[in-house]
C-alpha cells in the first residue's frame, strides 16, 4: 500500500495549491532514511520530489570531538581520529559507535576490529544496506563496480549517491567511507 500512501501525501501538497484557503495551513514535514526513489514507482506520485530537501551533512572531525565529548569523551585522540577515519564521519554511525563505548559494550580496539562484521558494532545498519540491494540486483551489481573499479554510469550511480553508499571523489567513485568499503568489498 505504500503508492497509495505516497499518492494520498501528495495529493494534499497539490490540493494547497488548487484550494489554497482551505489548505493554506497545511505543512508537510517528512523524514526519511533512505533513497525515496527506492520505494516509490511513480515519481508523479512522490511527496519526495516537491518542498525542500534538507540533506545532513557528514561530521568534521570537530564535530566529531563535540559528540565526542557529550557521550563523555570514552576514546583517547588516537582512537578518536581512527574512528573519524572509518566512519567518515557519517552522522548515525558516529553517534551510535560513541553510545556503544560510553555504555562500555565494546572497547575501541575491539570496535573498530569488528566494524565491517556481521556480528559487530554496525552489523544491523550494513545487514539492512544488503537487504535493500538484494532487492534490486541492478543497484547490487552497480556498488560491487563501485567498490572494485570506480567507475558506475547511468541512473544507478545517481541512485548509490543518493542513497549515501558512495560519493564521487576526483572523478573517482568510491565508498562513502572506510566501513562501507571494507563492508562491500568483502561481500559484493
């Protein structure tokens, strides 16, 4: 039911503009996850494509060090900087590797040992990224080419950036970070 549900958001975004007194109080505020072109079939249907997209960037690594800080600083430097590097600092990853050792279920070694693992720190998150390109075996194929040559060409490239798993550096194409590298290599 997820078109009709898609097509009903957007119906009453349209109906602000074709009855605008009746609706002029209406506001729309939608967060997402994932790449919407993923789940939707009619991008005329979409609620996605219209409004403005807000899109959170990555940490700086003094961002990180502020996250850092409120989860009461459980890294030295070192550990702080190798943990920026891995992660580049992608926003939910960052904050849930400082949550795991604040709460002293992993230590540093042991997290950034088992990063790319099934079983590890970020198993959930990289298990659900496989899911989602199981289901599209032409996106599974374009982030095995990303992460072994670089290069991807048509929709798909703009589908794999848009979806966070990997941006483009000098006209390269590469994983959005080290996890995700060392993640996707090993199982693609």
């Amino acid at each position: 039911f997820s078109s009709d549900f898609f097509g009903l958001l957007r119906s009453w975004h349209n109906k602000r503009g074709t009855r605008p007194q009746a609706w002029r109080s209406f506001s729309l505020a939608m967060v997402i996850s994932t790449e919407p072109g993923m789940l939707i079939d009619n991008l005329s249907q979409s609620p996605f494509n219209v409004g403005t997209n807000v899109k959170p960037e990555d940490f700086s690594f003094d961002e990180t060090r502020q996250v850092h800080a409120v989860h009461g600083q459980p890294l030295r430097e070192p550990e702080l900087k190798a943990l920026h590097d891995l992660l580049d600092g992608h926003p939910y990853l960052t904050r849930k590797a400082l949550y795991l050792l604040s709460k002293r279920r992993y230590q540093p070694d042991e997290l950034l040992k088992e990063a790319d693992s099934e079983t590890g720190p970020f198993g959930d998150h990289l298990r659900a990224l496989m899911v989602r390109l199981h289901m599209r075996p032409d996106l599974q194929a374009a982030m095995r080419s990303a992460v072994r040559s670089g290069v991807v060409d048509g929709p798909v490239r703009h589908r794999l950036i848009a979806g966070g798993l990997i941006k483009e550096r000098a006209g390269r194409l590469v994983a959005r970070n080290s996890l995700y590298e060392r993640y996707f290599h090993r199982v693609l």
